[in-house]
C-alpha cells in the first residue's frame, strides 16, 4: 500500500498521541488541530481514506478514530524506517 507523507505523519500522530493502544480513540478535531489551518481539511479527507484502506476504524457514532492492528503495523514501520532525506 503507497501512502502519502501527510497519511504517514497522520499514523504518526495516532501512535504518539495513544501510546500504541489499539483501544482509544482520538476526536478527528483533536487530530486536525495538529496540522496547519490550510491542511486541515486534507487531513480530514485523509483520515476518511485510510479508515476506508483499513488502517484506521471511525466510531460508529462520533466524528473520532481509532488505529486498528495494520493501522498500528504501519505506523511502526513508518517510525522505524524514519524518512528518506536522499534517493538512494
């Protein structure tokens, strides 16, 4: 799967900010305010894609998220990896 560098960073912030945990959600506007005003709204279409794509579950009745197991396994690939500053 080819994520984005902003889906990426959005996994990033799901890991730090719920220290792992599968169980907690995080309210979309908690998740948005972590970015500038004008990528806000990207985020939020992006926290719908990947909930789409399986890395991320929407609560049934509330606008938050919650990472999920493959959501969380990329997350810490994507931490482990760190970020490619050269093509190599």
């Amino acid at each position: 799967m080819k994520l984005t560098e902003l889906e990426k960073t959005i996994l990033l912030v799901f890991l730090v900010f719920t220290k792992g945990s599968v169980d907690k959600y995080l309210q979309e506007d908690f998740i948005a305010s972590k970015f500038t005003k004008r990528q806000r709204p990207i985020v939020r279409s992006y926290l719908r894609r990947l909930s789409r794509d399986g890395l991320l579950e929407k609560h049934p009745t509330e606008a938050s998220y919650k990472l999920v197991k493959l959501g969380l396994k990329h997350a810490s690939k994507i931490l482990h990896e760190g970020t490619k500053l050269w093509k190599m």
